[in-house]
C-alpha cells in the first residue's frame, strides 16, 4: 500500500534549504560561477525529462506529458545557448548581456506554449516524430532570429529590460497562468502526485517571471531570485517525471490508461475466479499444426473432478493423449471445424467412455480470437438416468396398462367361461382350462411385481461377485453349470432376475441340460460374459423380437414378459445380445459397463471434454 504522498518531505525540504543557501554563496563569490551552476542543474534535467518521455513513448499513454518531454529538449538547446552567452562568459563576440536576455526570453516562451497548447492535445492522435520535428522547426527559427539580430532587443545596457522584455515577462507569465487553469481542467486525467507536482511546477514558473520583470542588473537580486524560483521549478518537474518513472512508473501514465489497465486487471482477476468457481467443466486448447493437433493450456477445477485427471498432469499434453478414446469418434472433426470456421458448436449430449471415466455430457465448443479452443463441459448423466428412468416407469405403466385391460381380463373371461361351461357339463377338462388360466393370471402378477421392481427399486450400483451368483441362482434348476473364470460387476438385486431368466429360459424353452458360461474380466474395468446352452436354440426369425415385452412363441410361451424384464435390468448394467451356439442352443451375451456411473449406453460414443 502506497503511504501518503506529500509535494516535498522534510529531507527534500532540508536538501533545497541548504542548496539554495550554498547557491547563495557561490554567486556571492561569483554570481558567473552561480548562473553557470543554475542553468547546468536545469539543462540535466531538461534532457533527463525528454529522455524518459521520450523512451517511454510507446507506453506512456499520456500526450501532455509526452509534449512536455520532447519540448525540454529543445528548451535545454536554448538554455545551453544562454549559458554559453551570458556575460563575463566570453563564449560569444559580444559583451553586452542582450544575447543572453533574448535566449533565455525564447527559452520561457517556448515552454510557456508547450504548458498551454499540453492540455489541449491530450485526447488528440498525437505523433511522437512530428511533434518532434515541430519543435526543431520552431527552434531553428528561434536561434536564426536571434543570432541574425532579427528578434527584439530585451536588455540595454545602462537601462535595463527594454518595454519588449518585461511585456514578454508578463504575457509569459498569462500563458502560465492560463496553462494552469488548463491543467486543472484535466486534472483528472493525472495521478494526484504528477498533477500537484506539475501544478507547483508552473506557480514557481510564474513567480520566476515575475521575479525577471524587476532586475536591472544581470548580476542583481532579482535576478538571482528569478533562478532559484525556476531551478526549484525545474525540481518540480523532475521529481514529477524522472523520479516519478523509477519510483512509481504507472503514475505516469494517463489516468484513463491506469484505470483501464486497472479494470483489465479487475476483469481478469474476476474472471479467473469466475473460471475457478465454475460447476461446469472448462478446457483451454492451444491450437498446433494449424488445427491438426490441441494440447491442454488451462483447465478449471470442476474439468478435473468431472474428468479425474489433475491439472499438472495434463497442461502442455496433447487432447488425445489425454482422452484416448477420441480417436473412435468425430470430436476430433468438430474441434477442427470450430478452429476452421470460428463458429461455435453445441453437442447437446454425447456419450463417452475410457479406461478413467464414462458418462454423458453436453459441450459448448469455441474458439478464442487467440486462435485457442475452449470446451465447456456439463455432466447430464443424472439428468440422463432420470429421464431413461422416466421413459422405464412410462414404458412399465404402458405394460401394466395392457396386461390389466387385456391379457389378465382375457384369463379372466376364460376362467369365468370355464367355471360356466363346468358347471353345465361337469366336465374336468373345464377346470383344467380354469387352473391354467388363473395360474396365468399368477405367473403376470408375479412378472408385474418384478417389473415394478426393477423400475421403481433402482438402488445404487455395487460389486457383486457374478461367479457366486450364478452359483446360487443355478441350485434352482437342474442343469449342468461349467464356469470358467470370474468377474466382480456393478449391479444390484436384478442381477438375481436376469441369471435365473436365462437359466429358466434354456431348461423351459430350449430343454437345455448343460450350460457353458464364461466370465471374461476386461483391463478397463468391464465384463463380458457368455451363456451358451445345448438345447433346441432359438429360430433367426424370432432372435430380434424375444427381449420385446408380451412376445411368446411356440406352446411353451408363458408371459412373455421374462426376457423382456431381464433386458431392461440390462440396460442399467450394460447390455445383452443373443447369438447361436453351435452346432445346438442358444447363446446369451451379457456386457456389464465399468463401475462408476450408472448410465444407459448408447449405441455411438462420443467423447467427452
């Protein structure tokens, strides 16, 4: 924090006292010695302010100070000029002090303008090379006229300041004034420590002139004041810009340009928060190989957590290193369209799926004016498994719907019918065709009741040893199981439902008396599992209809609603499929997805950030 500013401390103060005082001295001894001594101090500081004005051009943002610069260069000419001719000095031919007089007015008048005409070019498209070659112009002019006895005399010998010089005196010290006013006007514009330093700069300009309005003597009082009133001038504008430039350098610049600098600096501050904070995902690309490649520049907290990787691991790493399995997809495509054409695009849901991470999520993807690519990502995977939850309870209600109104009202009809026909002809075949009927009605209840589980009871997935399973549900049924291996899958209590609907399936409809089960654990965490039988198989025509809720075939169909539940429990785990087993039965193909998420699996993946 920037402690309180004061226009001069108490050691500066102690500094010009003592200065002053030795100044004093020496033109008590050599008032030659004294104004060579003044006028050296203001040329250095004349030329250390054009120096850092003029270097700092590029970035200093502020004209008046820029003006101010280039203008004590040629002002520093001039003073050197008046140095060289003041008399005693006998640099010059002449021995008069009017050379020196007409110097140093030229001098004050030049500076005066450039005090005046600063505020006024402040908002102007201001070039450094021609305001430059303004002042050597105006300059060059000056010298000719005054070496060419053209410019007006400003001192007579035996009488003193002539009407020319003290008339300048005072018009210069209206332009002062007037500067003044200007530069409070725009004060705005200035750090507070430039502006006051600037202002006093001009007070003890005014004060000099006025000062050289009096003297008659070059060597006299008032003339002695008029110098030390503008070397401690000329401190002022030192302090204001050189010391200014090392100590403080952002106080030079325009005030416009350090709040705008200033708000740059708020904005990517909060921006960077706003990066950090973000619940979505975000991924900064830097473009290689003219949009052939893309490695990781920058990415947001929420983009490490949705895709479990760190941020150090993965900056400067090329995508596809990072997410593999992008190269079975188009992504890839779509990141270089997006480079190619500038347009974002939206995927409003996509599938992905590697060795660390599976789910779906929706990508916004766009290109910087940098060139880079940004992929904001959004995990849809609840908001997925609600509405695949949804169309699940809409599809049950439909199913429960059709065998309350149909099937169970047809068994219904054939019981009431077969009780009727019985009780007329007494006849036990009636009630036969009674018993089958309610005990079909049964088995759909039952099918219903398992049907509402698997939509309404979908807990958490969690391991579950697949070999210990099928062991425990194959006690149930005589048939031979050879199992090979073994597999721990993400499941819940339906896993129960789908292995003795397979094994119910291969004994009841295939008339299987062996079934071959091989339980294959994959790297990435999956598992695929087949369950091939030796019974009668499954006829082609039939295979794409037999997970289709209500489908029965041949005299041994019941429900017709088994395979269709264990489909359905398979699609929260993975998916199922069916093939032939040469040369005889049917074989199940069970795919459980790894653990983590509990999604539906489409058919096309795509990645994901």
């Amino acid at each position: 924090m920037r402690t309180e500013w004061k226009l001069l401390t108490s050691s500066e103060i102690t500094v010009i006292l003592i200065a002053i005082i030795a100044l004093y001295l020496a033109s008590a001894y050599s008032y030659l010695l004294f104004h060579t001594l003044v006028e050296m101090i203001i040329i250095i500081i004349a030329v250390m302010v054009f120096m850092i004005a003029w270097f700092s051009r590029k970035t200093l943002g502020n004209n008046y100070l820029l003006v101010l610069g280039i203008s004590y260069l040629f002002i520093a000419i001039i003073e050197l000029f008046h140095t060289l001719a003041y008399k005693g000095l006998g640099v010059f031919p002449t021995q008069g002090a009017d050379l020196a007089t007409q110097l140093w007015i030229s001098a004050r008048y030049l500076e005066a303008a450039t005090f005046l005409v600063a505020p006024l070019v402040m908002k102007k498209d201001l070039k450094a090379y021609s305001t430059l070659w303004v002042y050597v112009i105006i300059t060059t002019i000056l010298l000719i006229s005054i070496f060419s006895n053209v410019f007006p005399a400003c001192y007579i010998e035996d009488k003193g300041l002539t009407t020319f010089k003290i008339f300048s005196e005072y018009l210069i010290v209206g332009m002062f004034i007037g500067a003044l006013g200007l530069l409070w006007k725009e004060r705005d514009r200035f750090e507070p420590p430039v502006i006051n330093l600037l202002m006093a700069s001009i007070v003890l300009a005014v004060m000099s002139e006025l000062a050289f309005t009096f003297y008659i003597d070059v060597y006299g009082f008032f003339n002695l004041a008029g110098h030390l009133f503008k070397l401690v001038a000329f401190y002022f504008i030192y302090k204001a810009i050189v010391v200014t430039a090392f100590v403080n350098p952002y106080d030079l610049l325009s005030k416009d340009l350090v709040q705008k600098k200033h708000m740059l600096r708020e904005e990517k501050e909060r921006f960077q928060e706003l990066f950090e904070n973000l619940s979505n995902g975000v991924a900064v690309l830097e473009t290689l190989d003219k949009g052939q490649s893309f490695r990781f520049k920058d990415i947001n907290p929420a983009a490490e957590k949705l895709s479990h990787i760190h941020k150090d691991e993965v900056i400067d790493k090329d995508f596809t290193e990072v997410y593999t399995a992008v190269h079975e997809s188009k992504l890839m495509d779509v990141i270089r369209r997006v480079w190619e054409s500038g347009n974002p695009i939206v995927i409003p849901e996509i599938y992905y799926r590697d060795s660390r991470i599976e789910g779906w999520r929706e990508l916004y993807i766009y290109r910087l004016s940098s060139g880079e690519i940004v992929i904001v990502s959004k995990d849809i995977t609840t908001n997925k498994e609600l509405e695949r939850s949804q169309e699940n309870l809409t599809e049950m209600l439909m199913v429960i719907n059709k065998i309350l109104r149909h099937d169970i009202s047809n068994d219904l009809t054939v019981l009431s019918m077969s009780l009727d026909a019985f009780k007329e002809n007494n006849d036990p075949e009636y009630l036969k065709m009674s018993h089958k009927a309610l005990n079909r009605s049964f088995n759909r209840i039952r099918e219903m009741r398992k049907l509402e589980n698997v939509i309404t009871n979908q807990l958490e997935l969690k391991p579950y040893d697949l070999h210990d399973v099928i062991a425990e549900v194959s006690k149930n049924h005589p048939i031979e199981i050879d199992m090979k291996d073994n597999c721990i899958v993400m499941a819940d209590e339906g896993l129960y439902s789908v292995v003795d609907n397979i094994i119910k399936n291969a004994v009841d409809h295939g008339h299987a008396t062996r079934i071959e089960i091989t339980l294959n654990a994959k790297n990435d965490g999956s598992c695929s599992v087949r369950m091939a039988d030796n019974g009668i198989g499954i006829p082609a025509e039939i295979k794409q209809y037999i997970f289709k809720e209500g489908f029965r075939y041949g005299t041994t169909g019941n429900t017709g609603l088994g395979l269709y539940i264990v489909r359905m429990i398979m699609d929260r785990y993975g998916s199922i499929a069916v093939e032939e087993n040469g040369p005889s039965g049917a074989a199940f193909l069970l795919n459980f997805k790894r653990s983590r998420n509990n999604v539906h699996e489409p058919k096309k993946k795509l990645p994901v950030d």
